[in-house]
C-alpha cells in the first residue's frame, strides 16, 4: 500500500514537471515566432532603405555623412547573426535612430519632401514601421509571459534544469527617444 501511495506521487510529480516543461517550449516557442514577424518586417525594411538613400543622395549631396551613418546601420543590422534576438534589438534602435535623420533632411530640403519617389518611399517606410510596431507589441507581450514564468514559482524552480531562456524587451532606446538634431552649417 506505501509503495503504491509512492508510485503515485512519483507519477503526480513526473507529471507536473512534464507541464512545466511543455509551458518553458510553449513560451520560448512563442517568443521566437513573434520574433519571426518582427524580423520579415525589418527585412522588408533594409531592402527599402537604399532607395531611400539613393533619392535622398540627389538632393542633399552635402550630407554624405548622415546617408553613411544610414547605411552603416543597416548593414550592421543586417550583420546580426540569426537568433540574436537581443543584438538585433540593439542594432534595431541605432538604425532607427539614423533613420530618423534621413526624414530630418526631408524637412529641411523642400524639393526632396515634395519627390513623388521619396513620399512613396515614406510612405512605404511608415506602413513598415506601423507593422514592426504592432509585432513589437505582441513579441513584448510574449517575453513578458516568458520572463514572468521563468522567474517566478513554480517555473524557477526548474528554469535551470530545462534550460529557460530569458529574452529581452524590444524597445526603443534612450537614444531613439530623443530628437534628432540636425545642423546645416
């Protein structure tokens, strides 16, 4: 009877650790297909930016540096190994950040902001940036189901021995928040 009573604990036991289990793969699972439609977008996003930076380069020819700094972030982007989730968030936020420069020069340069290729190209860029917002979104939303059972109990009592993976949150950074400052001196 005792070792019955055994048994079936030892069973209840192997069951709840197989369902803590299956909820760690569930979660990194979910993680990593939200993760997959950020970066489709931001794929359609670098194919996007040298178009850009051709039509800006004919108006603005004095500010090689700032198309430079563009380019260099999207390559640097683009150089992210694959499932660096938190590498390409942190190459993500510094080509944002150039990005923004290049819509600064838009403002400044009139017969650019009125190019039918460079409004179409905005505009395409902006219908981008509204799908990488809603999938940054719904990825957050899954890192925070992620994290939060990782770290709490009773998920962090095996997170070690199953392997748990936190990830980070995909948001801008101090950085990208700010204004961009543009001089034409």
């Amino acid at each position: 009877m005792g070792l019955l009573i055994f048994l079936g604990v030892v069973i209840l036991l192997v069951l709840f650790a197989v369902q803590i289990f299956n909820r760690f793969v569930s979660n990194r699972n979910r993680v990593k297909d939200a993760w997959s439609n950020i970066d489709v977008a931001l794929k359609r996003r670098y194919d996007l930016i040298p178009n850009l930076v051709e039509t800006v380069k004919g108006y603005a020819k004095h500010e090689k540096s700032t198309l430079e700094a563009v380019i260099q972030a999207r390559n640097a982007a683009m150089q992210v190994p694959t499932g660096d989730i938190n590498g390409q968030i942190k190459a993500e936020n510094q080509l944002q950040q150039s990005l923004r420069s290049i819509f600064a020069l838009g403002e400044a340069y009139p017969d650019l902001k009125a190019n039918a290729n460079f409004l179409d190209l905005q505009e395409k860029l902006n219908l981008i940036e509204e799908n990488l917002e809603r999938s940054r979104r719904y990825y957050n939303g899954t890192v925070r189901e992620n994290n939060s059972y990782g770290e709490s109990i009773p998920g962090v009592l095996f997170a070690g021995m199953f392997k748990y993976q936190h990830f980070e949150y995909f948001e801008a950074d101090a950085e990208s928040r700010e204004n961009v400052k543009v001089n034409f001196s």
